[in-house]
C-alpha cells in the first residue's frame, strides 16, 4: 500500500516537531534556565534563544524569572539606640544573578523561598541598623542631623554582604525605607522633643536678631554722631568766615561813618523801590531824608 507524498511530509514535520520538543529548549529575555542532569544542577543558559538538551529523563529544564523581584519587610517596630521605638518598612529589589546557585538553594528555583529568607534577612539588617543610630537620625527639626541616605546604604551594604556569603545565586540591586512611623506611646513624647527643639531654635533666633538690632543701632547713632561733628564744625567755620569778615566791614566803617550810613540808607531806599511801589511815608524815614533839600546839580 502506497503512501500519498502529503501524509509523509506530514510525518516527517511531525517526527521532526517531536525530535525538537526531546532535543531542544529555547529561553526568553526574561528568564534564565537550569539543566539538571539526572536530577542535580549541569549547567545554566541566561542569554535568550534556542538551546540544545538531552532529552527527559536524562536532562531536564527548568526556566527561572530573571527579572527584578520587589519585596517590601512587615511593618514593624524597631528600637533606635537611646530607647526610641520606631516602626519601619523597607523595600528591596533583587534578582537572580547565578541560576546553578540559586537553584538548590531555594527547593528548585523558587521565588516564594527565595523571598522568605531574603525577607528575614532583611528584618535582621534593619533591627541591627536601626539599633546603631539614635532617633534624631531620622525624624529631628535639624536637617544636619538626619541621615536617611547613610541608613539605607548601610543596610543595602550588609544585605548585599550576607547574600554573597551564603551564595544564594542572587544579587540585591536596592533597598530603601518605605515608611517610618512611631507608636502611639511614644508619639507625645516625640512631639514634646520636637517643640522643645523649635523653642530653642526661636530663642536662638530672636537673641540674634536682638543682637543684630544694638549692633545696627550702635553703627547708626555712631554714624549720626560723626555727621553732626561735621556739621557743627562746618557751622563754626562758616560762622568764624562771616565774624572775620564783618569785622573787616566795621573796621572800614569805623574809618568814616557818614558814609558808612549813607551807605545803609540807600540800600534800604533801593529796597524799598525796587519793585516800583508808590509809598507815602514820613520825609524824615531813613533813607528818605536823602531826597531832601538836596542841593541843584551844578550847571
């Protein structure tokens, strides 16, 4: 009995679909994949593509998630080093960077596993952390005092440290502070510190600007103080200048004193008439006198 070409080409993809399925596995930019020879780790794959395997029950695959895992630690209550209570969450990021290590570590790969330990890791560091720092650290007025960046890189540092250490076949690539909060038994307490701190700072504030304001004072009436020197000595010049020169003035008039008032009534009768004024006074008013028995021009 002949076989039609089709039913044969269609045999042949199918032997060849099965043959691909046994022999070869691929791997996607996500994942990371394991081979375990008989049951135990052989080796890993972590770029993407086709790969070649023995088939099951000589070599199986077992494709882990390469990506950035995120998990964030219970929120708890953690004692600062002067007997604060703080309640801090923390955040991580990790993923997997040796799959042949993290493979038997975590019950063939699993990422549950993985987060438990890493999680009680964590809880570890940060009481430890936490326990080394005062409470000003991370809640105070002073901006100076508060050391959020130092603290979580203090924690990233020992986490990272202890994953190598124990070669969990993963890399921790953040860790941060969530949140931070505290009791509600320590709240009051917390808050009276915080307003004693605030009432020293303004004290400390208005004793300057106090002392800013004698020491604006003092250069102002030292200022004020050089500025009437200088005037009082200006007017005293001015003064002397206008004594010399009236003395010079009456030394002259005492030389000859009719002219000295004739001089005065005509500058008095020049004032009088120089806005051309018509005024009926008494001939005999200084200065008139003058237009009296005047004697004729000489002819």
């Amino acid at each position: 009995m002949k076989r039609s070409p089709l039913t044969l080409t269609v045999g042949a993809v199918l032997l060849l679909v099965f043959g691909l399925l046994l022999f070869m596995f691929q791997v996607r930019q996500s994942q990371v994949a394991v081979i375990t020879r008989f049951g135990n780790p052989d080796r890993e794959r972590m770029a993407p593509g086709a790969y070649f395997k023995l088939p099951w029950p000589i070599e199986r695959v077992h494709k882990l998630d390469q990506r950035v895992q995120n998990l964030e630690s219970k929120y708890e209550e953690t004692l600062t080093t002067d007997g604060f209570n703080l309640v801090v969450q923390v955040y991580v990021g990790w993923h997997i960077s040796e799959p042949t290590n993290f493979f038997p570590k975590f019950a063939s790969g699993s990422v549950g596993e993985a987060e438990k330990t890493i999680e009680s890791l964590v809880r570890s560091v940060k009481n430890e952390v936490v326990g080394r720092h005062p409470f000003s650290h991370f809640i105070s007025t002073d901006e100076k005092e508060l050391q959020f960046a130092a603290i979580e890189k203090e924690m990233l540092d020992k986490v990272r440290n202890q994953v190598r250490a124990n070669q969990y076949g993963l890399e921790v690539k953040f860790l941060g502070i969530k949140k931070l909060g505290l009791p509600e038994s320590v709240t009051k307490t917390v808050f009276a510190r915080m307003e004693s701190e605030r009432q020293v700072l303004v004290s400390d504030i208005r004793a300057k600007g106090e002392a800013k304001a004698i020491t604006t004072r003092a250069d102002a009436d030292r200022a004020s103080a050089e500025i009437l020197s200088k005037a009082e000595g200006e007017a005293t010049r001015i003064r002397g200048e206008g004594e010399a020169k009236a003395a010079e003035s009456f030394a002259v008039f005492n030389q000859n004193t009719n002219l000295a008032n004739l001089l005065f009534k005509l500058r008095t009768l020049e004032a009088m008439l120089k806005d051309k004024s018509t005024l009926i006074l008494d001939p005999n008013t200084p200065g008139l006198d003058l237009l009296r028995n005047q004697p004729a021009p000489p002819k």
